[in-house]
C-alpha cells in the first residue's frame, strides 16, 4: 500500500509511519482495530471500552487465520440484539479498504432503513474516530481512496431480487474482495447467489461475512449453520446477548421471564438461536422430526388415512402418502 499512495500524498516522516502501519497490519485486523482508534482515551467515545468483546476477537481473528488463503474466507454469525455486530461490521470495512490497495466491496441489509440507518451510521461513528481518516472519503452511499475512486471503493448498495445485476461482477483479481451481509436472514437467495459469484476469483483475498439475527428457521442464511446445506463451507458462530458485557442484563431477564427461555422470540432475539417454527409452518421441525421417527402400528381394521402436502412454490413438491 506504501509505494501506491506515496507518489500523490508528498509523504511527510509521520505520514510515512502511518502508511508502514496500514501495511503492517493488512494481514491482522485485530491489530488494526486496537491501533486505529482511541480506546480508553479521556475524552473521546471510547473512554470507557477498551476493546472488541471475546465474539467480536473470535471474528477478526478468523479472518487473520483464513489469509494468505486459498479460497474465500466466508463467516456467518447469528446472534441475539444488541451485541455490537455493527461495530464489527465497522472494523471489517475500514481494516479491508485502508489495509489493502485496490479493495472493492458491497454492503447490503435486510432493507434500506437498515442499511442507512444502523449499519452506515455506525460505520460513520467509526470513520470519524479512525485514525487514517484522511486517507479516505465517506459519503452516503460509499467509501472510497479519492484518487482511484473507480478502483478502491465499497459501496452500500440495497438489494432488489429485480436488480439482482448490482451484486454481480464483483471481480477484482489478485487484489481484496469484501462482501458483507447485515441482518442476512431476510436477504433472499438470489442475492446470496449472484453475489457467489465473486468467490470465483483465483489469487484473491475474499472476504464474506454475514450477520444477523435468525429470524428464519429456511433460507440461505440458516443454511449456513450446522445441519444445513452449505454448513461446510462457513465459519459459523451463534452469539447469545447474555454473554456481552454491555447488553442490559436486567432488560434480557424480564424478557426471558415474560416469554419463556424456550419460546421462539427468545431464541430469535436473546439466544442467536434459529426459531422452531418458520412463518409459514403449523409444526415446528423437532415436532416433525420426531414423529418420522416414531414407530406407528396399524390393523387391518384402522380407516384410511390420506396424508396430503402440497407445494405452492419453491423447490418442494407435492406429496399424497396414505396409510
């Protein structure tokens, strides 16, 4: 990165320091998160924190150990509210763009209120504390080196399953790819296709990260996760809101009273844990699971019984099973 921004930055010595720096730490984005920004530092918004919480460790530190890499580092985490995801988004954005020249990316959310509102501002509230700032431009919709703003840039970008053409080609060959997906279990499956797409790229670093609460027992998302379709090729974790330090403890145990630690809306919003029962499902999968594996016993003289499923869209199909 030095030798890339030196000829149109005239570097004075403590410039140069700060491009050796960003050099230093392109392949450790924990490092870069404890150097680039003022924790503990009287005064500023991180007077009080000293760092990322054990999850948020865990995710950077996944990064550092899928690079150099040979194929795509992909990380799903599903997770309760109010556990910094956000943040951490924040860091993987600003250590992937300033870290590595060239970087191109894309950001999307669950929906446009989302995208603007949570996960942009945040990474506004990071930008403005990070300490190579200066370096780059942030405006509503991008984030980009101003002199080779066609070419190191990551864009917000919300999603359209009728503009499915804004995720694809993604390709930036033997230079850094990030991709990142917030509040992933409501984006549909033909944005998480098209935007596979960019982990063709050989000799790239590429980076996809998603996060989310989960909502949705089906999906792309879900399958991310053990038991699920795609389970092998994702780091996955679930992080429960009680085991981070600044979640309201207090709060998350009236909930937990009031709905019952088994109830789905706990899972969805305190555990990080997949619901049991999908939106459009009279029985949950454990319920359905277990009655296939019952045993069931029949006479001659029991009536008929004519067990009809059908499919209305998808992948399914229809199923006619008489007993």
């Amino acid at each position: 990165m030095h030798g890339n921004l030196e000829p149109k930055l005239g570097v004075n010595a403590a410039e140069e320091e700060l491009l050796d720096w960003l050099t230093d730490v392109a392949d450790d984005p924990y490092r870069f998160v404890m150097e680039a920004f003022p924790w503990g530092e009287e005064g500023t918004t991180l007077e009080k924190d000293l760092g990322p919480e054990p999850w948020q460790r865990d995710i950077l530190a996944a990064v550092k150990a899928g690079l150099p890499l040979d194929r795509a580092i992909q990380l799903a985490t599903a997770s309760g509210h109010g556990i910094g995801k956000s943040a951490c988004v924040s860091w993987l954005i600003l250590w992937a763009v300033s870290t590595f020249p060239d970087t191109r990316g894309v950001i999307t959310a669950n929906t446009e209120t989302q995208l603007k509102t949570k996960t942009w501002a945040e990474l506004g509230k990071w930008f403005h504390l990070f300490i190579a700032k200066h370096l780059f431009k942030l405006t509503a919709t991008a984030l980009f080196q101003p002199d080779r703003e066609r070419t190191w840039r990551i864009d917000m970008i919300p999603w359209s399953e009728r503009n499915t053409e804004a995720f694809a080609g993604l390709h930036n060959k033997g230079k850094r790819i990030l991709i990142l997906f917030d509040e992933a279990s409501a984006i549909p499956d033909i944005i998480w296709e098209t935007a596979e797409g960019a982990l063709s790229d050989k000799d790239t670093q590429i980076i996809f990260a998603v996060f989310g609460n989960p909502t949705r027992n089906t999906g792309r998302f879900r399958e991310c996760f053990a038991g699920g379709q795609f389970h092998r090729f994702w780091n996955c974790r679930q992080v429960d809101s009680r085991e981070v330090s600044f979640t309201n403890k207090a709060d998350i145990a009236r909930k937990i009273e009031a709905y019952g630690e088994d109830s789905d809306y706990v899972r969805i919003r305190i555990l990080g844990v997949f619901p049991r029962r999908g939106e459009m499902e009279f029985f949950n999968a454990e319920d359905i699971d277990a009655a296939m594996l019952r045993d069931v016993s029949t006479s001659p003289f029991d009536p008929l019984a004519l067990g009809v499923d059908v499919a209305r869209y998808g992948g399914n199909a229809s199923v006619i099973f008489p007993r």
